[in-house]
C-alpha cells in the first residue's frame, strides 16, 4: 500500500475532535481535563447541535475552556455557572445549555447555585469534573479533598474533625427530584472515556427531551495538584479516589439505582 | 553598595530558589534585600523569573527594568533582558537550548554551562548552585561563607547533608565561568 | 527581642497574625494571597496559641464568620484578593454597621472582573468610597514593604478595637508575593475569656451574666430617627479617625518643586524615580499615604505654595488622584500616572511621565 492509499479519508481511525479549536491545551500534559473537553465537544458535533448549544464555564483550570471548545461560551463568576445556566435555558428554551465545573467551583463556592439549579430540575447538563483539589490556584484542600490527602492548605493531611468530610455532591443531587439524570464517570483510559462519552450523550439528549437535569460527575486526576505524574496520579486515583467516589450511574430516568 | 539582579529561566530550573539563597546571603551580611518573583499560570511549565536587590541602603523598588547583571537560562528570557542590562553591567548566560546569543558590546557577557556541568556531576538539581557560582566569581558581592549560611536558612534542616554538595557546585561554578564577550572599554 | 526573617508579605502578615494573639483566621484561596491561608496550615496556630484557623467553603461564608466571631469580641482577621473582596462587601458593610472589630486584607490583583492575578491598586475606589452599601468608611492601611505587612496587623487590630470598626490593610500582588527582611515581634498571649469580657463585655455577645443588661450585635434601626443618629454616630468615629489616626510619609519633600503622590508598591517603585530625578536634577519629592482612609489631606495643603505640579501614581486608571485634587482644592495641578490589568510601571517610565508634564504642561 502507498502512503496516499493510508491516509485516504475511509482508513482514518482517529481524527481531532473537530469542535476543538487549534489552540494549544494550557493544562498540564496528563490532566484529565483535555479529555473531559473533547468528549463534550465529541457529543455536540455528533448530536449536531452546536449551533444550539451554548456553554458556561467556570473559574478554575477550566476557565480557558472558552479558548478550546468552538462553541458559544460564556465564562461565569466563580461557582455561579448554575445560576448562569439557569436564566440562559429559561429565555431560550429551545438550546442545549451546559456548564463544565470543577470541584471547587461547584460543590464550594457554587454549591447554593448548584443545589438551587438542581432542585428547580433546570433542563440543562452540570458536567463536574471532580479531582479531589484546587487546581488553577496551586493546590489547595477542595471539598472533595479525601480524608488525610495532603494539600497546600492541608499540609498534614486532610482532618476530618475540623476540615470535614469529602462532599459527595453528586449523591447529594442526585436524592432531589427536580434531577432526572445522574451519573459518575472517569476519562483516563480509553474504555472509561468511551462510557463516559455515553453519559454525557444521554445528558444532552435528555435536554433535547426536556427531562431536566442530568448532572454527569467526571472523576479525574490533578497531577500537577496531587504532586504526583501522570501514570502515578491515575493510578493513585483507581486506589483512593474510586472506592469513595464509585462509578457508575446513579439515577436514570428519574430513578435512583 | 547596591546590586541589582534579574534571574530569569524556566519554572523548575531553580531560578526561585537562587535568588532566595542570594537574598539570605545578603541578610547574612547585614545588607537590605529583596526577592520579587514572577508568579501565576504563567510559571506553570513557562517562564519563572525573580529580581533580586541587595544593598547598605533601604531599597526603594523591588521591580526594576534596568538591571546591574541579568543571569540568563533560557532563549525566551535572553530576548526579553539582555537589553534591560544597564550599560556597564553584567550577563552571565547557560548556552544551554541558547540559538540566538548575546551581542551587546557595551557590557560583559559570561558563559556557564552549568547544565553539562550538572549532568557530569551527576546531579541536575544543582544547576542553579553552579550558576550562582559563576555569578559569586564575577561579582563576588557576598562572602562564601554567607552564602552557605544563607543555604543553612533557606533549605529545611532535612536537607542540610546537601549542603557540601551545593558548596562544590557553587566552586565547580566558580572555575568553570568563561568570558564570552568583554564590553569596550569607551564605555566609561 | 525582635526576630529576623527573610520572607514573602503574604507569610509575614500571617506570622504577625499568630503573634499579636489573633484568636481566629477565616479564607478561601485565591491568588495571588493563598500564602496567608497556606502558611497558617503548615504553622498549625492551634498548637501554638490555640488560635483558630479555617478554610471557608466560599469568600461570603469566610466574611460572615468573621462577623460572628467579631460579635462575640474575639481577635480575627480575612483575607482575599480583589474578586473575593467584592462578595465580602455585603459582610463588610454589616460589620460597619453593627460596629464591629475585624481586620480585612486585600492583596489587590487587576480587575474588573475575573482579570488578572497579577498586581494592581485597581481597588481604591472600593477600598476608600464604601463599596458596600450604606454610610460608612474604613479605616484604610497601605503597606508598602514586607516589614509593614507584619506591623499593620498589630496596627489595625489597635484601630479595630478603639473604633470597633472593620479596617482594611490594602496591599497588592507586589507586597503580597515579594520577600524582604522582616522584623517579627514576640508573641502576645491571646485574651482568656476572662479578660476579653473584662475588656468588653460591655457589648460583646458572651453570654449574659446576671448583673448586666443583655448585649445585641445588629445593624438594623427600623425606626428612621433611630436609624439616623447611628449614622451619625458612624460619622463621628470617622471624624475622630481623621484627627488622630491619618498616617503619612514624606520623602524629600523639604525642597520639592514637583510631588509624586503614591502607596503601597506604587510608592515604592515612585520612590526609585525619585532617586533617578534628583540625579537630573529634578526637584521632586514623595508623598505616601500610609492610611488612604484618613486621607493626608492638611499635608497635601500645606505642601501646595511650594509646588508646580503633582503626579497621582496608581497602578490604576486614574483613581486616588480625585482625593489629591480634592486636598489641594485644585491650586496645584494634578496628573495621573499608571499602567493597569496587572502590567506594573517602572521607576523610568513615571520620571518619563513626570518629565514629560514639566516640560509641556507645569511650566
Ligand atoms: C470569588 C473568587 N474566589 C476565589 C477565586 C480563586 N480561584 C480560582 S479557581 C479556584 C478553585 C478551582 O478549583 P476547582 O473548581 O476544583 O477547579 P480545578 O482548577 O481543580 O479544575 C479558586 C479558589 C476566584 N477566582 N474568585
Ligand atoms: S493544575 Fe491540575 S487540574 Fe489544572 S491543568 Fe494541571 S493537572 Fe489539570
């Protein structure tokens, strides 16, 4: 075979998501936001719905978002996406309204504008990128920090007795009926991308049905935060953050599993 | 006295860190110092640099444009300072990853290639000490044996066996920094 | 006995916090202030004093908490940056009003809006005019070294508690992330509760002993007349700050033709150009506010019959120079100078600024 007859269109097996812009990812090599991002993006372009699709995104590593996904974005205040996101679907009923939130973002500052978006069952999708820290700001405890896990501003490790528990927001959401979709997945290896590529599909179709909302949970590595590299961190991730986060979906059409 | 110094490189590279040590040793000799970092996203994999002031008098600004020597470790910070050199002043530059080299000829340039140098030492962490040696040898403006008491105060006791290491990287420094350019002498 | 250290302002504040017998810390990250919060963590202030230190779960939350625990008499202080002090102005105002004593930091960073993290003084309208909602004022310090990021605590704990009004140590990224030599105090033991209730319990929520009348913090008057003499009140505390608590610094000011008027890093940097001036030969002097609530107004003045011209220097678009104008009462000229979003100017460009006034405008 010729190198032309190999690059043919039908012989492509991967291609970059084309709603990803050109712009370089300014996240550090290993995160999993870049992968978090392409699969929405995946999603959009599959569904064929950008031209009614209109994102928010948070304060947090993720603030950038607006510089990779070619779609309408707009960028909230810190933890205030849901809010955001609230009046956007209200006035335009008929689009696809999503934010994508850290941990921080969503279950510290934002967890009023969470919970309150939530409970009123606004017919958008929360995507939660949960990586147990605060990322953009150097690494500090995030609520979804686990019990002992050192960071910036819990240098001896998280203490449950005055820092608290590690917030299961998505529990938590997930028990209010205004939400109809909850699920938790995780993007570091191909086969959990591809299940959690499914989730999100099923969020935003469930807006196309206006079912309300679906909140879909990304558990993902903070390399850079953890201090750890990247095949250490994921691996650190599998042993510590799934077993208090477990995957899977946890309420599908209005039905706790 | 007073000395004015940008130390500029990647995040990583100890830039930070070589500035911290240059500012004890100057407490050490009772002088007034100090440290004004680069800081933000910016640091995360880019660029990291610091100016560094150490004087007998009360400093005024801690963040200059016009500095009495520049230490240079990467290309982007060569394009960004080598013209803030005063003239008269100083650069002392890793050709390390260099492609466009120093031209001035109204200051003097030095050369340390204090990254081959720390492979052959087998040890990468004490690049930033060698070139804080090149640095002491062309402008010895604090003692030796302050800058290893400001060590003592800038690294945690645990690491304080380190210290002799860090004292041969500083002398490998010292023996190994190489005149690149030497300024004109009409500059008066 | 004085102990000496080489660090950031950031650490140096959180160092004097513990050692002036603060009772309690609350904060949220954000740069470029995380280093207070952070440092707290690692010193572990509960083992040393039995101070309280705590990471809030949002900027409104750590304000609040500051209110409560400024009801009840204690010694307790937050800090942010620019974005977090904006939603801590709701809790601000009612600390005005409900005649509290807390101390606030903001480590100012360009704005408007999320902007940059890098240093500004983009705050002072906010910091000096209210910000939040209602008649009141702060009490406004400007550190402009390491050193004054560690004293101004004690200062502004002793302001706090003359007044019992909130006050705001205005510093920014510059003094925030630099290291300097620092001279630290002693430690001073935290009040018992025994003593804080001694001090004053005479309207702090402690618990009502028999033998008083009960104690309510609020800062709410729905009658108007009521409302109006509090207000009132408000206003002869400022009054009293302004006779005896405005704080200023003049350098070379004795011959000076022309003022630079700066704070914070802005005088710092002004102070450099200064030095570059006078080696032209230049006569220009410095003016630095320390306390920008009391504003130096009389010192301004007084300076007017010697002066051709003022430079306001800001890290901002142009914000302190209408408190400048105001003092002089307009028989000076007055310019402004600053680069803003976080790009910070240099020594050369004010004297370049300055110059450039003398030359076509001051003469
Ligand atoms: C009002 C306000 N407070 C604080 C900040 C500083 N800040 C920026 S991002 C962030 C947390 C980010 O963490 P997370 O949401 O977990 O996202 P990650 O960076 O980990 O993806 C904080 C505290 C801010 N920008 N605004
Ligand atoms: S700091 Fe953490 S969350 Fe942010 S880009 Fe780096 S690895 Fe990802």
């Amino acid at each position: 075979m010729e190198l032309i007859d190999i690059i043919r269109p039908e012989n492509q097996v991967f291609c970059k998501t084309k709603l990803m812009t050109d712009i370089p990812l300014s996240y550090c090599p290993g995160c999993g936001h870049g992968t978090a991002h392409n699969i929405v993006m995946e999603v959009i372009d599959e569904m064929g719905i950008v031209e009614d699709t209109i994102g928010v995104a948070p304060v947090g590593c993720s603030v950038l978002a607006y510089d990779f996904m070619n779609i309408d974005i707009t960028q909230a205040a810190h933890g205030r996406a849901p809010a955001v996101a609230t009046a956007i679907s209200r006035i335009w009923p008929e689009k696809y309204v999503f934010t994508y939130q850290g941990d921080g973002d969503l279950a510290a500052i934002g967890t009023g504008e969470t919970i309150h978006a939530c409970n009123r069952g606004e017919n958008i999708v929360i995507v939660f990128v949960n990586n147990g820290i605060y990322g953009m700001t150097g690494g500090q405890m995030a609520p979804t920090t686990l019990p002992n896990m050192p960071s910036s501003t819990s240098p001896y490790g998280r203490d449950t007795t005055t820092m608290g528990f590690p917030l299961k927001m998505t529990e938590l959401v997930a028990n209010l009926p205004g939400v109809y979709f909850v699920s938790r997945q995780s993007v570091h290896t191909h086969k959990h991308a591809r299940k959690a590529k499914k989730a999100i599909e099923k969020a935003f179709e469930n807006t196309r049905l206006k079912k309300g909302l679906s909140f879909v949970e990304i558990v993902s590595n903070c390399n850079s935060g953890w201090k750890m590299t990247p095949i250490e961190s994921n691996i650190w991730m599998e042993e510590n953050m799934f077993p208090y986060f477990p995957l899977g979906d946890i309420k599908v059409d209005g039905i706790l599993k | 006295m007073t000395e004015e110094i940008i130390i500029a490189g990647f995040g990583g590279q100890g830039v930070l860190s070589m500035g911290k040590i240059l500012a004890y040793s100057g407490i050490m000799q009772n002088q007034e110092v100090s440290w004004m970092p680069s800081y933000g996203p910016e640091m995360r994999g880019g660029t990291a640099n610091v100016t560094v002031i150490l004087s007998d008098e009360r400093i005024s600004s801690p963040y200059l444009r016009v500095f009495d020597t520049a230490i240079i470790l990467n290309q982007q910070s060569m394009d960004k300072f080598e013209e803030m050199v005063r003239p008269g002043g100083t650069l002392i530059y890793d050709p390390n990853g260099i492609i466009q080299h120093p031209t001035r000829t109204d200051i003097d340039i030095f050369q340390i290639a204090a990254n081959s140098l720390s492979i052959e030492m087998g040890n990468k962490k004490i690049f930033n000490m060698i070139v804080l040696g090149a640095f002491l040898k062309i402008r010895p403006i604090v003692l030796l044996d302050n800058v290893i008491e400001g060590l003592k105060k800038s690294l945690p006791e645990r690491y304080h066996d380190l210290i002799p290491l860090n004292k041969q990287a500083i002398t490998k420094g010292m023996e190994s920094v190489t005149q690149h350019i030497v300024k004109e002498t009409t500059v008066s | 006995m004085s102990e000496l250290k080489l660090m950031k302002g950031n650490e140096a504040l959180a160092e004097a916090l513990i050692r002036v017998g603060a009772d309690a810390y609350f904060g949220y990250p954000i740069t470029p202030q995380s280093e207070v919060i952070e440092y707290l963590m690692t010193e572990r202030p509960e083992l040393r004093t039995g101070m309280v230190v705590l990471q809030a779960e949002s900027e409104i939350a750590a304000i609040n908490m500051v209110y409560g625990a400024a009801s009840t008499g204690k010694k307790v202080l937050t800090s942010s940056s620019s974005p977090g002090i904006s939603l801590k102005l709701e809790g601000i105002s009612y600390l005005a009003g409900a005649e509290l004593p807390a101390v606030i930091v903001n480590v100012v960073r360009g704005g408007p809006g999320l902007g940059t993290i890098q240093p500004s003084q983009a705050d002072y309208f906010q910091s000096v005019k209210g910000g939040g909602h209602g008649d009141y004022k702060l009490y406004v310090l400007a550190p402009a070294s390491v050193q004054e990021m560690a004293d101004f605590v004690e200062d502004a704990f002793d302001i706090a508690f003359k007044y019992r009004a909130p006050v705001l140590i205005l510093s920014d990224g510059v003094i925030g992330q630099m290291m300097e030599k620092v001279y630290l105090k002693e430690q001073v033991p935290r009040l018992t509760n025994e003593e804080l209730i001694e001090k004053y319990g005479s309207w702090a929520v402690t618990g009502k002993t028999k033998g008083r009348e009960r104690n309510i913090i609020t800062s709410l008057d729905l009658q108007s007349e009521k409302m109006e003499a509090r207000v009132r009140h408000l206003m002869k505390k400022y009054e009293q700050m302004e006779q005896e608590d405005m704080r200023y610094e003049k350098i070379q000011c004795d011959d000076a033709e022309y003022l630079i008027v700066a704070y914070g890093s802005s005088a710092r940097i002004s102070q450099k150009t200064v030095e570059l001036a006078r080696k032209k030969g230049i006569k220009v002097g410095l003016l630095r506010p320390i306390t920008l609530f009391p504003y130096p107004k009389k010192p301004l003045m007084d300076l007017t019959p010697q002066l051709k011209g003022i430079l306001s220097v800001e890290l901002n678009a142009g914000q302190m120079i209408e408190d400048v104008q105001l003092s002089v009462e307009f028989k000076v000229p007055v310019a402004h100078f600053g680069r803003t979003g976080g790009v910070i100017h240099t020594p050369e460009e004010i004297l370049e600024a300055l110059q450039q006034k003398i030359n076509n405008t001051w003469n």
